[in-house]
C-alpha cells in the first residue's frame, strides 16, 4: 500500500481543494477581503465620527442627556429601522436582476455615497454623523449578505465543506488589514481620503464579480418564491414569508438571533469589567487593542488549521457547535470569578470563532436551498432578524443592569447559559436537517 507523505495529508485534511475549484475559491476570497477591509475601514471611523461628535455636545433628547457612546446605542436601534428599507432593496434587485447585475448596482450604489461622505465628511454636521454612521451599516449588511448569497449560489453543500476555509480567510487578513490602514493612516490622511481609497476594493469587486459568474453556471431561478405563486409579492414579506414557511429557515433565525443577543451580553460584559477593573483611559485603550489582537489571531489560526478540515471531516453541525459550546465555558467562568481573564475569554471566544468557523458552517446552510432562499430568506435573516435581536439584547443589558448595577453584570451570564441551551438545541436539528439536504442534492447531482 502506498503511504500518504506528510504534506500530502496536511493537504488533503486541511486545504482539500480540487484543482479546478482553486480559481474559484480564490477569487471569492479576494472578494470577501475587498468587502471586510472596506466595512473595518468604514467602522473605526464611524464610531469615532459618532461618538466624538456628541462627546464634547451631547444630545438632549425627551429631557434627558446622551453622551457619545449613549447616542451610539440610540443609532443601533435606529440602523434597525433603516435596515428595513435595504431589506426591501436587497428583494427587489434579487428578484428582477442577475447576480452580476446585482453585484454592479451594489458597488456602483456605495461607490457614489463614499464620494458624497468624502464631500461631506470635510465639514460633519450632526446629521452627517448619523447618516456616516448609518451608511456603515448599510454597507456590511447589504454586501455581506450579497457575497455569502453570491458564495452559496457557486458551491454546492460538499464544496462549501472543503472551500469555506479559504474563503472566510480571505475576510479575516481583510479585517486586519482594513483596521490597521485606519490606525496608521486616518490621523495623517483624514477620513474623507480614506472613503476615496474605498473606491479601489469596490472597482475589485466589480470584476471578480464578472469573472467569477462567466466561470460558474447560474442556478435556475423558477423554484417556489413563497408568495403563493402569486406574480408579483410584496417585496416587504417575500423572504419573511420563505422563512416562516421553512422550519429549517427558522432554525437558521434562532442560530443567528440567539448568537446576536449572547454576543452582546458578552460585549457588554467586557465593557463594564474593562470599565471597572482597568484604570485611565488610555490604558483601557490598551486594553481593548489587546484583545483585539488576541481575537484576530485566534480567528486567523483557527480558518487556516480547523475550518475546512472540521466541516469536512465531522460535519456542520459540529463545526457549529464550536462556538457556543465555548462561549458556554467562558459564561460559566465569568460567573463564577466576574474576572478580566473570563470576560477577555469569553469575548475573545465570541469573536473568533464567529469569523472564522461559525461563520463558514452557518453559511454553508444555505448551500442545499433555493436560489430565491440563498438571496430573497438569507436577506430578511441577516438584515432584519440580525439587528432586531441586537435591539433586543440592548434592551435587555440595560434593564438588568438598572435591576443589579453596573458592577454585578455577572448575573447577566445566567441569561446567557439559559439562551446557550437553546442555541446547542437548535444547532443539533439545523446539522441533521443539513446533512439530509446535503445527501439528497448529491444524490441529484449525481
């Protein structure tokens, strides 16, 4: 028998790509840098307009006053509402263009509100501090959802197995590389000059987006759209309904809306132990870069040695199950010693398996669905679901830190392990039912 050399297993275990895949997967992670090196550029500079602004003018709002970082929890929930409308867009460009169409209007849409925030941005106003702010999550929410649209339409469920580790790698090395163009060169070339570089990632965008859809075949387009078979659906409920109609979709809702409200306990939980166990304010800058730091290397070392070989060798479902099962472990520690270390842990936890194999396993989900799923469902998910868990969570942090104050949000973890409970539950039938998915599109492949 002939043995396998070292290298050759290292390969076949951790970069089983095939030979006519690599183009591919290399492109669509080119792609996913251009997309996350712009939002890392786009975020840094948003808060800080925000925050900045009403930090040395805070807002007087229903008699009350907001400084920076309050106001930016009021533009949370007001990124919600306006999420609803790029829900409605995101619909109508899914239902009446072609992939490669919808990805030019996207970029070409961006690319004239980054000249018109350069413009802006020379003299910011407070309603262009809101507005900046805004347009950052805009940008994520509709390119984000759009490339991972983009990534399920060209890979099927086996494929994505064996891809997703390349390509999510391509957005991990984007995110440092976004946010340390801002550290090292906001301060000396100024926002407005930034938003012009901006420019460059989405002319990139625009012809991988050609190259990559002349390469792979485009789906058909006729499978049930959840609208009755009527012609025309209102764009508002077109994916509310594909979802609601699907208890794999809904699934897929409770992995993404529980993950959202534990994520921002945790963050929430770090901020107030940063807050009170890490004197001066610079020190608490340094603080937060060092985790930082820490959950970019742990996401880059874990998409480049786990993703791939985890999804292919156990599964989605097990590769799911890494992040909760994690952030369970730091939760349980927290609450027990309210610590640095644990709420460093759990946010470090938190982060870098959510961009990195969390994310790769739960965008493979949507590889076994219709296209009208990949683009219409996927859209309502990731927009609208996304940010009203996030609300939710904000409502919730502040209510029981007004019950037990600031300085015992420990108790918050006991939210926290009752809703990863949940998230495990969820996360076993959204494995098996993709399994089975994924088996009955080989066998149709085939």
């Amino acid at each position: 028998m002939k043995k396998t050399s070292l290298s050759g297993r290292i390969r076949k275990d951790f970069f089983d790509i095939r030979r006519h895949e690599w183009p591919t997967a290399l492109l669509m992670s080119t792609f996913f840098f251009m997309v996350i090196a712009t939002f890392w550029i786009l975020k840094p500079m948003k808060r800080g307009l925000l925050v900045g602004y009403y930090q040395s003018a805070p807002l007087q709002l229903l008699g009350t006053t907001f400084s920076g970082a309050e106001v930016e929890q009021l533009a949370k929930v007001l990124n919600m509402i306006v999420v609803y409308g790029v829900v409605v867009l995101f619909t109508v460009l899914a239902r009446k263009f072609s992939r490669q169409n919808m990805n030019l209007i996207l970029c070409l849409l961006f690319s004239g509100l980054f000249v018109l925030f350069a413009n802006l941005l020379q003299a910011p106003t407070a309603g262009t501090s809101w507005s900046f702010y805004i347009l950052g999550d805009m940008f994520n929410s509709a390119l984000l959802t759009f490339f991972w649209a983009f990534s399920n339409d060209i890979f099927t469920s086996d494929q994505a197995k064996r891809t997703y580790g390349i390509v999510g790698l391509g957005g991990i090395i984007g995110g440092i590389v976004g946010s340390t163009v801002v550290a090292g060169f906001v301060g000396e070339w100024g926002r407005s000059t930034l938003l012009y570089l901006c420019l460059v990632p989405m002319a990139a965008m625009i012809v991988i987006g050609y190259i990559v859809d002349a390469r792979e075949e485009e789906t058909n387009g006729d499978e049930d759209d959840g609208c009755g078979g009527e012609k025309k659906c209102n764009a508002v409920f077109e994916g509310a309904r594909l979802v609601f109609n699907s208890r794999y979709l809904l699934a897929i809702v409770g992995l993404i809306g529980l993950y959202e409200v534990v994520s921002n306990i945790v963050d929430f939980q770090l901020s107030a132990t940063i807050a009170s166990q890490v004197a001066g304010d610079l020190n608490k800058d340094v603080y937060f870069g060092y985790v930082g730091q820490v959950t970019s290397l742990v996401s880059l070392l874990v998409q480049l040695l786990l993703t791939s070989f985890i999804m292919k060798r156990y599964g989605v479902g097990i590769a799911l199950l890494f992040l909760p099962v994690a952030i369970t472990l730091g939760t349980i520690g927290f609450l027990f010693i309210p610590s640095l270390l644990f709420a460093t842990i759990m946010s470090a936890s938190d982060n870098s398996l959510n961009y990195s194999i969390n994310q790769s396993a739960k965008e493979a989900l949507y590889t076994p669905t219709s296209k009208h799923v990949k683009y219409k469902a996927k859209a309502f998910i990731d927009m609208f679901v996304q940010r009203s868990a996030k609300v939710l969570a904000v409502a919730l942090n502040l209510t029981v830190a007004a019950f037990v104050g600031i300085s015992n949000v420990r108790w918050l973890s006991v939210v926290s392990l009752v809703i990863l409970v949940f998230w495990i539950l969820i996360v076993r039938y959204a494995g098996l039912e993709f399994k089975e998915r994924a088996s009955s599109e080989e066998i149709t492949v085939g």
